[in-house]
C-alpha cells in the first residue's frame, strides 16, 4: 500500500511576534514527531548558534546560486539578508510520510501557499502592537532605525493573515504551543484527508 503523505506545517507571522521561541518550546516535547525544516540564511550567527542546527549559514553568493538551481521552496529578503527553505528535504520527509514544521516570515509563507495549497498554515499573532513593540525592544539586538522597520513591516504583515486556516494569538508560549499542536492533531482528522481510506475500506468489503 502506498504510505500517506506527511503534513506540511507552516507557522508564520509577524517580525518579533515570537515564532522562534514558540517553535523552540514545540520541539523541546519529546513527543512531538514532526521534522523541523532548517532554514538556510545569509545573516551572520548569533551568539550560539550553531551551522546546521539554527540555521544552514551561507554567502550571499552561495544563496543565489540556490536559487538559480531551483533548490529552495520559497525564499525572502528579510532586514538585508536573504531566508529560504530547502526544497529537497521538505519533498522528502513529506514523500516519507512524515510531518514537516516550517517556521518562516509572511512573505515565504505566502509562496509556500502558491505551490503547497493543502499545507497548514497557521498564524502567530501578537496579543497587541505595543506588546510586538516591547518584545522587539527587549530583545536588545537591533538599534532604533531597524526597530521602527520591524514595526511598520509588522503592520502590513498582520494584514496578512487572510492567508492562513489558523490563527494563534501568542500570549503565552506553552498556552500557544498547545494550540499548535492541537491544530495539527486535528487537522490530521479532517475528512477530505482521510476519507478515501473509508472509501476503500467499502470497496474491499
Ligand atoms: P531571525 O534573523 O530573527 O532568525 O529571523 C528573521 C525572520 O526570518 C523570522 O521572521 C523568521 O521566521 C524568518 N525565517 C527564518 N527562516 C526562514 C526561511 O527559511 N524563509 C523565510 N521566508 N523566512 C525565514
């Protein structure tokens, strides 16, 4: 029997609204069992990061050649530097039946849609803009200029949400974890995924 095709998760949404902590406390479970996609990214390692676990860090030139071949889902120019998802893993996790996790800003988000139709996609919202704002200052890694560019993007970002199935308003990472993982748990249940198993337990009977 052929094996079902995995789930294609994306969590998206605005800058600073916390996709990457939400996302770290998702696969800190251990029993969580989708796949994370690594990003790969033309900005430079924060302090501990590390290549090949947070992110695959490339040049500039190396991204382009990546895009040139073909080999990224989707990509974005975020701030100056350059984020996309390799394609190749995505394709075969899914083809292995497996539930793949991309945790990626609006603009991604919104071509993954274009090629992925039935992936889903759920949305990270902040509780309020002045909360967004707060979080963005506090994390004290940008300077003034780049945080009045996180705010203004944030803006048109959340209205962006008319893209997603789900929205999830961020007010507590494990509150906003456990939405998540009830989402994909459910959404694994919804008829037009599993009705054709039915339909061919009838036909055998
Ligand atoms: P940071 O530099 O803070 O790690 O990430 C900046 C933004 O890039 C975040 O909103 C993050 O979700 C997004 N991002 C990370 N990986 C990808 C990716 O592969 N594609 C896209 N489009 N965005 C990404």
């Amino acid at each position: 029997m052929r094996k079902e095709k995995g789930l294609l998760i994306v969590l998206s949404g605005p800058s600073g609204v916390g996709k990457g902590t939400v996302r770290k406390a998702i696969f800190s479970d251990p029993n969580v069992d989708f796949e994370y996609s690594i990003s790969m990214t033309t900005r430079q390692p924060r302090e501990g990061e590390v290549d090949g676990v947070d992110y695959f860090f490339k040049t500039r030139e190396q991204f382009e050649q990546l895009i040139k071949e073909g080999k990224l889902l989707e990509y974005a120019e975020y701030l100056g530097n350059y984020y996309g998802t390799p394609l190749d893993y995505v394709k075969e996790t899914l083809e292995a039946g497996k539930d793949i996790f991309l945790e990626i800003e609006v603009q991604g988000a919104k071509q993954v849609r274009e090629k992925i139709p039935d992936g889903l996609f759920i949305f990270l919202a902040p509780p309020s803009l002045s909360e967004l704002y707060n979080r963005i200052v506090n994390r004290g890694t940008e300077d003034d200029e780049r945080i009045r560019g996180r705010m203004e993007k944030a803006r048109k970002e959340i209205e962006m949400m008319d893209l997603y199935d789900y929205v999830v308003e961020n007010d507590e990472v494990e509150k906003a974890c456990e939405r998540i993982k009830a989402i994909v748990i459910a959404e694994h249940c919804r008829r037009e995924r599993v009705q054709h198993h039915y339909k061919k337990m009838l036909e055998v009977e």
